[in-house]
C-alpha cells in the first residue's frame, strides 16, 4: 500500500525557490502527500498540494503577537498540523501538557495533527526508549476521545535521528510502530497512522518502503530539496 509523505519544511526554504518547488509538485501524483512549509507560504500551496501548519497556538483569537490560531488555521482551508516537534520541545520548551492542549485545539476545529514523539540517544542506549514514548503519549493524549485520537497522525522521530544522516534499523523502526499502535489501540481502542521520520532521503527510501508497518514518513530536510523530494515522492507505488 502505498505510504503517505509529509515534508516538513521547517525554515528551510526561502521564497525564491517556492515557486519551483511547486512546479515540481504539479508533475507528481500528489495524493498521499501533505506539505508542511513556513506559515508565509501556506497561501502558494494550498491549492497545488495538501497543506499543513507547522505549529498552532494552545490560545484561542486574542492577544497572542506571533502566534496562530486553530480557527484561523480553518478558516485559511489548512486541514494539517504538525505539533510536538522535537526542536519545538527542545528550543521553544514546548511541554506535553502544552502539546496536549494544542492536540484539543485542532481536532475541535477537525484540522489533522501530525503529533511527532522520539526519544533522545542516551534514552535508547540505555533501553528507555519504551518507556519515554508511553510518557510522551500519556500526557500528550490525556483525556482525548477515540474519535478524537482516531484522527491523529503520529510521527515516530528519533532524535538522533533527526537531520543527522543516522536512522535505526528496519526492525527497530518496525518495532516502534507496533509498540505505537499497539499502546494507542489498548489505551484508546483507536487505530492510527504511525510514520517514520528522521533522515529520510532519496538515499534511503526505497529500503524504508520495504517496512510494512511504517503508514508514511516525516521528512524534513529532503523534503525542501527539490529533486530529492521528488525522487520520494516517485519511489512511492
Ligand atoms: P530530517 O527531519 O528529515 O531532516 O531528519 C525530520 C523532521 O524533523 O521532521
């Protein structure tokens, strides 16, 4: 089955090479991909592609200079947003507590979140990796519905993994989806889509689609690239 592609491309890209990219996107059968870009360009690509918010603030309208809201989000015609972002927990200090309110604030406005979770590389050395991960959902979850969570994308990011090039293996990847599936199917008697992501490239992509269990994949880096970006897309059957 042929596996969703998000990109997520953070601050990656100027606005120069917006329009390029999109006249790559227009070549491609873009019907399992989302594009996730700096919230200056939502308006270019929403009508080529799949849109989504790289973050939404836990706020309703109201005095909140710099931030944006679920309903606006809505309003604008953005149906995805990524929240929970490792380098949004790591620079912004983004808690669980705030992914969780985030979470209630898209899925109130039916706007998809692509809740990303992974834990850092002295967790895994040292076998907590389970553990963090049923922390994080815990709290990032709590007191959500199974309507609610069965409308939640999670992305599985290693952070060491992240832009470093370095990705677990096809059986530790394959273990982590059925670890999340399994927690979110027990816990919420939900079924999600669980993605990989972290380093993710046209290098690397035809081996991770050999991986039954992975739904998709966050892809950050490459995903700005253009030529990389479309190799990805096109490995996808
Ligand atoms: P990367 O980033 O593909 O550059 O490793 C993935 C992400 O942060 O979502």
């Amino acid at each position: 089955m042929s596996k969703l592609i998000i990109g997520n491309q953070k601050m990656y890209m100027d606005y120069d090479k917006v329009n390029d990219f999109i006249e790559m996107l227009k070549q491609n059968n873009l019907e399992n991909v989302i594009v996730c870009p700096s919230f200056l360009f939502l308006n270019d690509y929403k009508n080529i592609v799949k849109t989504g918010a790289q973050n939404v603030s836990y706020n309703d309208n109201g005095p909140s200079t710099g931030e944006i809201s679920s309903t606006q989000l809505k309003t604008f015609g953005i149906n995805y947003c990524i929240v929970g972002h490792s380098e949004r927990r790591e620079f912004q200090k983004e808690t669980d507590e705030d992914i969780n309110k985030k979470l209630v604030k898209l899925l109130n406005q039916d706007i998809t979140p692509i809740l990303c979770i992974g834990e850092k590389l002295e967790e895994r050395e040292n076998n907590s990796t389970e553990t963090v991960i049923k922390n994080e959902l815990d709290i990032d979850l709590k007191d959500l519905s199974t309507e609610f969570v069965n409308k939640i994308i999670i992305a599985y990011e290693p952070i060491w993994a992240i832009g470093t090039g370095l990705t677990p293996t096809n059986e530790q990847i394959d273990e982590m989806m059925k670890m999340i599936k399994n927690y979110v199917s027990t816990n919420f008697n939900a079924q999600v889509k669980v993605l990989y992501g972290g380093s993710v490239s046209d290098k690397n992509v035809d081996e991770l689609n050999t991986i039954d269990s992975v739904d998709g994949y966050l892809i950050g880096g490459a995903s700005s690239k253009k030529d990389q970006f479309d190799y990805i897309i096109k490995s996808n059957k």
